[in-house]
C-alpha cells in the first residue's frame, strides 16, 4: 500500500475523445509523475510536475497534457485519443524529484 | 539499443534458489531505481541506490557506477517472489526515469 491512489480502474473510450485520469498523492508529496505502460515494455516517462509546475517532459504529443493542485492531487488529460493510447498509465509520487518514487495502481485506458 | 537493459527477460526457479537479475544502463544517471510489479499488481519501489550497495530483508542491490552496472539478488526463492522486476534510472536532474522492459521471475515450490 503506497498510498498513491487512481481513478477510475478501467476506462474504455473511442477514438478521437478525450479522457482524463486522476491521481491522488500522499500528503506533502510535491512531485508526481505520469508513465504509459505499453504491452510487454517497461513504463515510459509523460511528464512530471513539481509544485504544479511542468518540470520535465518524454517523448509524448502535446496531446498529453497535465495538472496538478494544491490539494496533492494530479490529472493526465488525452485528447484526440488514438487506438495506440491504449494502456496502463501509472502516476508516482515523492517528496522531491530526489527521492524514491511511490506508484499508484493505474488506471487501464482501452480505445476502441 | 534501449537506454537500460535487463537480463535474462524471464527466469524461472525452484523455492530457495539464489537469483541474480542484472541491469546495465548507457546514459548518465542521479539513481538506478528496482522497482517490483506483482501479476495484476501495482509498481512498489524496491531500492533506490547510486552507489555501493542496499539490503531489505532477502534482496540485495549492488551498483558500479564506473561499469554503468547493478544487479538485484534475491536469496533464499519464495514463489512469493514472483513478478516482474523492473530496473530504472533517474536522469541527473530527476526529472524523468527511464526504465527496462523488466525481468519476469517465477519461483515454482
């Protein structure tokens, strides 16, 4: 139990909407991290925000985008969704960039 | 060529075996991050280290950073143990994490 909770579980869209997940971080984390898991790799960076600012970025489109509040709680917005959008996103929280990371569940986008 | 590299992809071992997964990365790095993800489960941080060598419990993590190298051992095998375990590396300014595709470890009692 990390205390990294995300919703919802399961989501199912269809191309072209947009979707938006949430992440609730531990109290006084002020660092969370979005990654998409695609089938049989390892996560890959979105982005991360650091005191709801954008403090890094992967190889995502703009597409992906972010945001997160006060309240250590974050959303991962997709527009345009694509069939290849399709895929766990986990979030992960840490006090700091410097520190350990704790992954939520994830929430499992299917585009239909 | 991926950024960090994990082998063997898949292991299998009987209940008390000692396992050895290793992971070498080619970029420059703040962290190497062993992370533990059950069937159906959640990612759970393991280590997180950047140099020399951490112990929880029946895992140990050992980095060289001159050989851009770490290993996660595990001793005495439980079918518990099963999972995917997953190597990662944080950039120097921690801003992203990079990760492997992960080792599939399944212990059979």
């Amino acid at each position: 139990e990390t205390g990294v909770t995300q919703s919802p579980t399961h989501l199912i869209k269809t191309r072209g909407q947009q979707v938006t997940l949430r992440c609730s971080s531990q109290s006084g984390h002020n660092t969370v991290s979005w990654y998409q898991q695609a089938l049989g790799q390892g996560p890959q960076f979105i982005f991360q925000y650091y005191r709801e600012e954008e403090n890094g970025r992967g190889n995502f489109p703009p597409r992906f985008s972010g945001l997160q509040f006060p309240n250590y709680s974050s959303e991962l917005n997709v527009n345009a969704l694509e069939l290849d959008d399709s895929a766990p996103y986990l979030c992960a929280s840490s006090i700091d960039p410097l520190v350990t990371q704790y992954f939520g569940p994830g929430t499992r986008l299917t585009v239909l | 060529k991926n950024e960090v590299e994990q082998s063997p992809q898949n292991l299998t071992a009987q209940e008390g075996e000692f396992i050895t997964i290793n992971c070498s990365y080619s970029v420059g790095i703040s962290a190497l991050h062993w992370l533990q993800q059950h069937p159906g489960g959640g990612i759970v941080s393991l280590f997180m280290l950047s140099s020399g060598k951490k112990k929880h419990g029946r895992l140990i993590a050992t980095i060289n950073i001159q050989e851009k190298h770490s290993s996660l051992h595990i001793t005495a095998s439980h079918p518990r143990d099963s999972a995917v375990y997953i190597c990662a590396v944080s950039s120097y300014n921690n801003n992203d994490m990079r990760f492997g595709a992960g080792t599939r470890l399944t212990v059979k009692p």
